[in-house]
C-alpha cells in the first residue's frame, strides 16, 4: 500500500514582508556592525568601504586578500534564532579575482556560545565581471541558539560585496515517522529532521543517525521495503528524490535529480552516528587503518576521490558488530570524521560533492549492517559490493591473458636506481642470492643511459620483470630544456584548467642550484594518447615487460575547466583507468601505479604506496638515502600494528599487490626495516628494496638478501590466494595473525609479533 503525504513551510504572516536581521546591510554606515577582516596569515588582507564599483546606493565593501590562507569578515552582532527555523542569507557579489574559494554562510552557536558549526548554509562565489547575486538557504540546527552571518575564503582574492540580507522565512513541520522493516533490521525515519533509527535485531543494537538540516520534505511514499522522499535541498534550492530500500541488513540509497541544476554547495546524507567509548574507525586509507574513536582521523576528511583512499567505504565497529558506509560514486564523496557536540568520539557521515556546480547524475550509497566480524565482515561485505561493481579481476584471470603476470607471486619489487646496478652481472648475482622473482626497475626519466638492451633481454631471459619508471601526469615550462627529463610537451595545452581559468600546479621540483622549479598537471583526457605515443616509441628498442606508472592513481581526481579536454571527477578517474589501460592490455605489460584505487584494479596489477599510511618526511624529494628521523606521523601511524588493519588485502589480496611507497622502501628508515619486513610477512605481500648505492648494498647486502628471500618465502605460496582473516591475538595489538586461503593445500596461519 502507498501512501502520500504532503508538508509545507509554515510561515508566519507577521514576517510578511521578512525583515533584515544585519545591521547596516549595505555599508553606507561604513564599518558599522562588521567586525574587521580577520586573515590566518597576519596583514595577508584589507577590507575597506568603498565609493566604486556600488550595486546599490552611495557604498559598498571590497576585500583583497593575497594569502595563501584563510580569512573571514563578520557582523560584530549574533542573532538569536530557534531550532528548526529557516532562513535566507544573501548578498550582491562582485568577484574580480578568486583564486580558490569565498563563500557565505552562518556561524552556530549554543546556549553557552560554544561554537557548533564555524560555516553552516554556506554558498560559494563564482568569478564574474558583474555583480551576481549569491543566496543560501538554510535551517538551525537542534542545540543551536543564535548565529553570526560571516563571509569567509581562503586564498588570493578580491571582491565587492553589497546589498548583505539575512532574513527568517519561516519554520519546519511538526514531525511524522515512517517505518520499514525485516528480519534483521528495524528503521524509522522522521521527517522533516531526516534522522534515522535502526535496530539490528540479530543482536538488539540500537544506533541513532543524527538528522541533517538541508532537507524540506513535502511527499513520502511508503511501501513494505521502501521509501520514496521528494525533498528539495535549501542551500539550492534543488528538488531531489531521496529513496531508501532494505536489502538484508543493507538500507540501499539513491538520491536523483536535474542532472543539470545548480547545487551550490555539498549535501549531507545520512546523519552521523554517536560513537561508544569501545568504538573504532575503520578507514581504508592506504592498507587500512584501525583508530580508536577517543582520537579523531589524523588527515582530516577521507575524500574517496583524494591520496591514499584506497576503496569507497569506512565504518565503526567495537571489533565484533557495527555499521559501514560505502558509495557506487566514490569520485564525489567525502567521508567526514569528527566529533560532534558533546561528544568526546569521533564519528563518521558520508558528503556528497556538486559536480562542477551541478547535480551531476543519480547517487548511489548504502549503509550496513552487521552482528560479528567486526573490520572483517565490512571487508567482505566491500567485496561483494566491488564484484558487483567490476573492480574484482582475480590473479588468476589477469595470469591468463598475460602469463608475465605470474611472475609476481613471490616477487621483489628492486629498484636498480645506480648504473652498477643495471647490468647482467648484478643480475646474475641477484639469482644466485636467492631472487629468482622480481621486478628490475631500471629507472626512468632521470637514468641518461641510452642502450639498455642488453640487460633488459637478461633480465627477460632468466624469469625476471624488466620495468621501467614512467609518468603521464606531470610537464614543465619549456624555460630549463638542459633537464630532458622535465617533460615539456604538452604544456600548457595539456594542463588541467582550474575553475578561474588558471594552471593546475603540480610538483614542485628543484634543479641543480636550489632554485625551484613549479611543474604542472596535465588533465587525465590526454593520458591515454601520451600513453600510446610513449610506449609505441620506447617499447620499439626497449622490450620491457612490466612498467610502473607514477602518480596516476597517487593524485587527487579534479574538474577540468579546459574547453578542449574538459573532465568531472568522475570521468578523470574513467581516463585514467583508460591510460593504465593502454599499458596494461594495449601492450600487454605487468602493469604497477602509484598508491592504488580500487576502481582501477582490473587494469594494474601491483600498487607502490598501499603499505605505507605516512611515508617519511621529505619521501617524495629523496627515495632512497637512510633517514634516522622520520617525522612523528610515519612512527604514529605507519609503523604502529595497533592503529593499521589489512583491510586492502582482506577485500583485494587475490586481485593486486600491495608494496611500500616508492621513496618507503625497507632500508629508507633502518630502525624500522625488521618491522616493515614483518608487515609484509603478515599481509604477504611484496617487499620494496632501493638500495642508494653500491657501496650501501654491499655493506649491508646480508640484509637485503635475508629481507627478499625471508618474505618470498611467504608470498611464493600465497600472494596470489585470497585473505579471509585477521586477528589481534595480544591485548596491546602486536602479536597478530592473518589467514590466506590457497588452492593446493588448504590455507596458511601466518602469526607475527612486532618488536
């Protein structure tokens, strides 16, 4: 049976016409009422009233700010406002330059003016060469009492502001609940507030998912499984279908609109979840971490479109049941962590991003459920989620259509980044050392030899993975040509366009004297031509059969503004897959990447990075050379076994190999060599080894050699079979065991304890 009811604002005919709530809106009392322009970089900015460039009467505000920053410019007032009270903040916008962002919005405060939200109902601006009128929408939150009216941004800006209006329009429905239910779940949602709550009725647990302020409802239709919410997003003013199935211990979401209207700013769905003291994230950054919920995500928001974001999900658990959050749509959602008012746990709410100021296109999420199994019943429920979505191309398949593929199981992953390094007698001496599987990575751009043909048909002749470094995303100004390595073709017509029409930068490279020298990103459209052109060139006179491609998968997914090669998120992450594509199936090559996202995993086979959640400080610029000090952040989270799970490996071990980042090898910080050699031992994966010269390898080649063959040991039974278990086996999290299901045998038990 359906059922349809409506809802309406409730407005008050005394606010009829509504009245402006700022003091002196327009400035022609000059500074009256505003504070003075705040900058996180100190005298970084100015605001000043101005004769020129007025919308309306004799004044107006113009701002310039030429930090790199944060800055905001406020009323001097709060204003008292109610729970459930909806309001209209607007203003007369003249943008004339904006490098990054500026918006309006409210700051929230409560009863003892604590703050709650620093920016709520927010708008951004948009470049013009007129004035444009910029308007939020939105309503007050439970727990607030009053909010100051604000404009804030970060970044090189300057802009004329007038006509500032801030009006209450009106107030929420009293509230209705509907139901759904089944064997294993019980949710009720109320509405208009949109907050959920859900039993688990397989163990009588009970979790409140907050309500989110940007929704007026006006229909639902109920039916036995399902519901279908017609709501419109305030901040927008964008009429959206919100649908919720129940599948199991799933509640499927989808959330449809006009592909095309303006979504001004990010939507919030669902609420959050209050988190119990015994309560831990779980965040698939990089392998995976494991934080107590006492501590809040170091790295801020888990952007699933962002560095290290590995997969689509995250979750909570207390180690047997929980809750996870995962997406069909990673390239437009964040996964915010923080700790709401009076709360001293972190929680989690899935955000959905505009596509390039749009909504875009249908959105897909869910929220499950689960009794036991805790971070390991979420890596298998991903799982299911990533056959269904095409992520899942097993060793096995990849092996057939590329038997060079099986040359991984058991491999070491040797970077030969010295000349005495890349020549059939190093080979030959690593064979009789014990490595009779790996990947020889000869270099790349930097390496000036120019006959390597030789020791790549050595290197193929004994069994062996001959790669070479490459990188499709990063070029130069043709101002230094001496660097033939700094690749300048390309530039700029290639470059990612940014929203104000400016170049994307990218790397930051320094040449011989110090002096720096900025690099640019190219938009991920021209990949998968470069990719064709480079490797038809190199592969003529060079017959490697493997190749590791840095950054592709490493970078942030962006917008691309160009005319020519314009791109979403969503189709940068396609194009890239289609260039890791051309390497992988074009030309038939073992195929590694940078870091690793999970929606490209049927075209590459092995990531650098996944193993390491923080490499060394200064990683990036120096891969090699030991450091004895390597920043509190690797120690914190990349060598702490109480604070990383294998999650990557639990959803994906029989589909890719992880390793250590490129500049994080096994010798990069000797004090933590036996542990890195641990983790491999315990994910069996594969074991990274850069040594930074002959000289070092010689002196500590006993090492080496224990470290390679120790690991493969492992990894030459099982780094292809598929991880079904983890486990801490010790109070403090040291002593740990993972489970790996092989085909011939039964499974392997491998325990380990840290140092």
């Amino acid at each position: 049976m359906k059922f349809l009811i409506l809802f309406f604002i409730l407005l008050d005919a005394a606010l009829l016409p509504a009245q402006n709530l700022l003091t002196n809106p327009g400035f022609e009392g000059g500074m009256n009422g505003w504070n003075e322009l705040w900058t996180r970089e100190p005298g970084a900015g100015q605001a000043a009233i101005v004769e020129k460039h007025v919308y309306t009467g004799t004044h107006a505000l113009h701002i310039e700010h030429w930090g790199e920053k944060d800055w905001s410019f406020e009323q001097s007032k709060k204003i008292s406002a109610n729970p459930g009270e909806i309001y209209d903040f607007s203003a007369r916008i003249l943008a004339v330059q904006l490098r990054d962002w500026a918006e309006l919005s409210v700051i929230l405060y409560d009863e003892q003016q604590n703050v709650l939200n620093w920016a709520h109902g927010s708008r951004y601006f948009e470049s013009g060469e007129t004035y444009s009128l910029f308007s939020s929408r939105f309503v007050i939150p439970e727990n607030v009492a009053c909010i100051r009216a604000r404009f804030i941004g970060a970044g090189t800006c300057e802009l004329y502001i007038d006509e500032v209006s801030l009006q209450l329009q009106g107030a929420l429905p009293d509230e209705m609940q509907y139901s759904l239910e089944n064997d294993h779940l019980s949710v009720n949602l109320t509405v208009p507030s949109m907050a959920l709550d859900i039993i688990d009725k397989d163990i009588n647990q009970t979790y409140e998912f907050s309500g989110v302020s940007d929704w007026i409802v006006s229909q639902v239709d109920s039916a036995a499984d399902s519901l279908a919410i017609h709501a419109t997003l305030l901040s927008s003013d964008l009429e959206v279908m919100l649908s919720l199935h129940l599948r199991d211990k799933t509640i499927a979401f989808k959330c449809a609109g006009d592909s095309a209207a303006l979504l001004n700013y990010h939507y919030d769905f669902p609420g959050f979840a209050t988190s119990r003291d015994n309560d831990y994230l779980v965040i698939p950054w990089a392998a995976g971490m494991l934080l107590p919920v006492q501590e809040e995500f170091p790295f801020w928001e888990f952007s699933l479109y962002d560095w290290k974001a590995t997969m689509g999900f995250a979750g909570v658990t207390n180690l047997e049941n929980g809750y996870m959050l995962y997406t069909q749509d990673p390239w437009d959602t964040m996964i915010r962590s923080f700790k709401p008012q009076d709360s001293n746990f972190s929680s989690l709410q899935m955000r959905h991003l505009p596509v390039k100021g749009t909504f875009g296109y249908t959105r897909h999420f869910y929220l499950s459920f689960f009794a036991s199994g805790g971070y390991v019943s979420m890596a298998q429920r991903y799982r299911s989620f990533a056959e269904q979505q095409g992520y899942v191309k097993p060793f096995s398949e990849k092996m057939y259509n590329n038997p060079n593929v099986a040359k991984l199981e058991g491999a070491v992953d040797f970077w030969a980044l010295h000349p005495q390094f890349r020549s059939p007698a190093f080979i030959d001496s690593l064979l009789l050392f014990g490595m009779d599987r790996g990947i020889i990575s000869l270099g790349g751009g930097w390496n000036n030899e120019t006959d390597l043909t030789d020791v790549i048909q050595h290197i193929n002749n004994h069994g062996l993975l001959s790669s070479r470094y490459d990188i499709f995303t990063d070029v130069w100004p043709p101002t230094h040509p001496e660097k033939d390595w700094y690749r300048t073709d390309g530039y700029p017509e290639d470059v990612i366009v940014n929203r104000d029409g400016s170049l994307r930068e990218g790397w930051l490279a320094y040449l011989d004297d110090g002096t720096p020298f900025q690099g640019y990103y190219t938009c991920s459209a021209t990949h998968p031509n470069y990719a064709h052109q480079r490797l038809t060139d190199d592969l003529a006179e060079n017959l490697y059969n493997a190749r590791f491609i840095d950054v592709e998968l490493a970078s942030a997914l962006v917008e691309c503004y160009s005319t020519v090669h314009p791109t979403t998120r969503r189709q940068d992450g396609r194009c890239r897959v289609q260039a890791l594509n051309v390497v992988k199936n074009e030309f038939n090559l073992v195929t590694g990447s940078e870091e690793a996202r999970d929606f490209a995993f049927p075209v590459v086979d092995y990531g650098e990075g996944t193993l390491s959640i923080m490499p060394s400080d200064h990683a990036g610029y120096d891969w090699a050379t030991p450091v004895t000090d390597p920043g509190d952040e690797f120690i914190d989270y990349n060598m702490n076994p109480a604070r990383r799970i294998p999650l990557h490996g639990l959803v994906y071990h029989d589909v890719h190999v992880p390793t250590w980042y490129t500049g994080d090898g096994l010798s990069k910080v000797p004090e933590y060599w036996l542990d890195k050699e641990l983790y491999n031992i315990l994910y069996a994966s594969m074991p990274l080894i850069m040594p930074p010269s002959p000289q070092y390898w010689r002196q500590h080649r006993e090492r080496f050699i224990t470290s390679m063959n120790l690991v493969s040991a492992v990894t030459r039974s099982c780094g292809f079979a598929a991880m079904t278990a983890h486990d801490f086996l010790s109070a403090d999290k040291r002593l740990q065991r993972t489970r790996i299901r092989v085909t011939v045998g039964g499974s392997w038990s491998i325990s380990v304890m840290s140092r």
